[in-house]
C-alpha cells in the first residue's frame, strides 16, 4: 500500500480522522438493500453524535440506519419513507428527531446536483404541497415550480458489488439506488464492496462510478445480505399466476 | 356486489395500452401486474432504480438486490435495465413514464391527490409520491369509495396533506369508475359496479361529476 492508497483494512479504519459530532452524512441504499451495513457499524461503534444524515430511508429498527437511531446519535434525517422503523416513528413524534422529508425524486436530484456543484434548481414535484412552504416558486408556462437546493455532506457512506484499488465501483441491480448519487456529494466519500480487485478486473466501460469520487474503500465482505419483504411465487405446473 | 380489489386491478389495467413504460403504486396498483392483456407489452418501471420488473422469483430464487419500490423481492427480465436513483427520477419527473396507478386517501373534484400524511398520527413519509404525480402523463387512483369508518373518499376538497393539486386523470373505486378527458375538464361517471345505483354513488361522493 503507497502512502496515497484509497485501500483501507477495515471499517473502522477507514472512518478513521474524518467523523466528528456533528457533521452531515449521505448515506446510499434503498431499504436494506445496498446499504453499506459494515461502515454504518462502524459509526455506530465510533460513538460520533449529533449526525445529520441524509438517507431514502432510516433502516428498520435492527438493521441499517435503525441501528443509530436507537444509540441516539442521530440528531437530524433527511428522508422520503421512515415507514419500516417504529423507534424512527416514536423519537419523532415525541419530538427527540428531527426531520425533514423530502419527495424521494427532489431528495436524488438534491444530492445529484450538490454533487455536481449546482447550488440549486426549480421542480413541479411538491408544488402546491407541504413540501413548497417557505420555498421560492417560479411560474413558467403556467406551471408551478419551486426551487430546491443541492446537498452535500462532509461523508458520504456508500456500497458496492465490485470496486479496484483506484475507487471504480459498479453496483448489482438494485442495490445501486442511491449509491451513485450518494457518492458524489461526499467531501470524503467511503465504499465497502463485496469485492474488491486490482485495476483492469473491472471494465472501463462498465463503471457506475468512476473513482475520483471515492476516496477510501475497504472490501467489507463477507456479507449476510438481508431481505425485507419475502415475496415469491409457487411453481406451478403450466401457470404464471403470482402468489404471494 | 361492489368490485373487489382484483376487479380494480383488473379495470385499471384496461387503461394500459402497448408499449407503455407504467409505474404501479404499492397496495391494489401492484395487482394490476397479473392483468395486463395476453401480447400487450408494457414495461414496469420501479423507482428503486429498475425498468422492466419481472413476476415475484421461484422460492429459492429470492435475491436481497433485487427489489421493487416495495421492498418486494421480484425477478429480472431479458429486457431488464437498472438506474441510479437520480435516473430514475429523471424518468419520472421528465415526463417518461405514459401512466401511473396509485392508492389514495383523498382525491378532490378538481384532481387533487392526498395519499402520504394523517398528520399527527401516520409519518411515514412520501416516498416518490409527489414526483410520480407532477411528472406522468396520466395518473389512475385505486381506492375504497369510503374509508374504513364510512367516510367518502371522493371529495369537494381535500382535508388531508396533498400529495399534489390537480393530478388525477382516473379514478377507480370499489363501487365506480370516474374520469375526465383533460386536467381542464370536470370528472364524469363513467362506470357503475354490479349492484349499485347511481343514486348510492352520489349519496356517497362529495366530489360533484357530471354524469
């Protein structure tokens, strides 16, 4: 490993000197699918308080982001669905969480842009809804747009299928999500990956997210992937009825 | 006999027509996968990131990375295509999507649709809701004509927190099928189940229709 490696051993070690009480995390996943459990373990153990995290959803109540929510280092969400995790439900009702949510469309496209260095752009999604308040609007042909702003964070936490040594990750199905979008809008952004290999395993052509975003990767396998909701059909003799 | 949530489906599968790219809602709107016509194509579009949802995978074959909207393990196509969540958004609120079947608490006569908050009580968040309704093409809401304790569903306005205003194209109940030809034009009566009047059905709408 040269002194300029993005490689990291562990979790632990990779948050290393970047967490502090709180800073503002994006975190990529969709349910508990392409969550980057190893890191959020990490944060937990670390004890940092007071995080502002930016995130689709808030895990259940033991997997995924529930995991801070219940040692209450979690000061404040950004979020479009906390419908799978009561402890989420509980500490906000109660007034102990703050939240904000945003449609899950403007809370992608917040991130994209923050990302992308634009510090804000005009949707129709929201208008006219408890989502406009306090927002400028602009009438454009008769439609009404209000304006939202990008996010950034000081880390962004994110998972992979395959990553090299240089930060190139690709995602599987639809565990990418978020993940992408998540990954540029880090000052410091962190990758697990299932696997992690040399550079040229990976095909040039094939890379979701190109390196220069990532900025520290540690192969988190092995991995104990989790299902939220079961669903199959039965095989069945000449039918393609779905069962649930 | 009032329509079952199958014969909802069923009814708004009707309004899908070839080659459409749809987003189905969670609830009755997932249901309305097993009715799509036998030879019609339509590709399913699932705002986690995926074009083209297969059926629910053989038991055995559940994979934790491959979910719909509703956290639902479900199976790839041939034609499958995965996206980032901003892509997938862009799709949505771009104007892509040819039609979307939501649930709903609330829709009002001028097309407004409340179905994320019961303030106080249920906070779950919107999830792509609002994005859904101000970036498809046509919107159909499947819902109970009443609710759970007997109140009309189909209003003068909306009391709930809204979703979106004037964003509903079609709206199928348990009991009737209301639509209007442009977000212009007032709702109409179009389609009465088996066993009720259209007496009973205005008794049961504050929402004013022609028809």
């Amino acid at each position: 490993m040269t002194s300029s490696s993005k490689v990291y051993p562990d979790a632990e070690r990779a948050l290393s000197g970047i967490l502090r009480d709180g800073i503002t995390l994006c975190c990529g996943g969709f349910g508990l699918c392409g969550v980057p459990d190893k890191l959020i373990a990490a944060l937990h153990a670390s004890g940092v308080r007071d995080l502002t995290v930016v995130s689709n959803n808030a895990g259940t109540d033991d997997a995924g982001l529930g995991l801070l929510l219940k040692s209450r280092q979690i000061r404040k969400m950004i979020s479009s669905y906390v419908g799978e995790n009561k402890e989420f439900e509980r500490q906000y009702l109660a007034g102990e969480l703050e939240l904000e949510f945003n449609p899950q469309g403007t809370l992608a496209e917040r991130v994209r842009a923050g990302g992308a260095g634009i510090y804000a752009f005009f949707t129709k999604t929201g208008a006219g809804t408890l989502v406009a308040e306090g927002k400028e609007t602009r009438v454009v042909n008769g439609e009404t747009y209000i304006m939202e702003t990008g996010i950034v964070a000081d880390v962004s936490l994110v998972k992979a299928w395959k990553g090299d040594t240089e930060g190139n990750l690709v995602y599987r199905k639809t565990a990418r999500n978020f993940n992408p979008n998540m990954a540029t809008a880090g000052s410091i952004t962190v990758a697990e990956v299932e696997e992690l290999v040399e550079p040229g395993a990976l095909h040039p052509d094939a890379i979701h997210t190109p390196g220069i975003y990532v900025h520290r990767i540690i192969n988190g396998s092995p991995y104990h992937k989790k299902i939220e909701k079961r669903t199959v059909r039965k095989r069945m003799e000449g039918s393609d009825a779905v069962v649930s | 006999m009032p329509w079952s949530r199958e014969d909802m489906a069923a009814r708004a599968a009707r309004e899908l027509k070839d080659g459409f790219y749809v987003n189905l809602g969670i609830g009755i709107p997932t249901l309305v996968a097993n009715y799509i016509a036998p030879g019609m194509k339509v590709v399913l579009q699932s705002e986690n990131g995926m074009l083209g949802i297969g059926p629910f995978p053989y038991e055995g074959e559940e994979d934790p990375d491959l979910i719909n909207a509703g956290k639902e393990t479900v199976s790839e196509l041939a034609s499958s295509a995965y996206f980032s969540s901003a892509d997938s958004f862009a799709m949505i609120r771009g104007g892509h999507i040819d039609m979307a079947v939501l649930g709903a608490m609330e829709v009002s006569e001028n097309g407004d649709l409340a179905n994320w908050m019961v303030p106080g009580k249920m906070v779950k968040g919107m999830g792509g809701a609002m994005d859904l309704v101000a970036g498809v093409k046509r919107v159909v809401v499947v819902m109970e004509h009443t609710s759970k304790n007997g109140e009309p569903k189909f209003k003068l306005h909306c009391e709930l927190p809204l979703t979106g205003t004037n964003v509903v194209d079609m709206v199928i109940t348990d009991l009737a099928v209301f639509s209007r030809a442009s977000r212009k034009d007032p709702f109409k009566l179009t389609e009465i189940a088996p066993g009720t009047t259209a007496g009973e059905i205005r008794s049961k709408t504050p929402a004013r229709y022609l028809g």
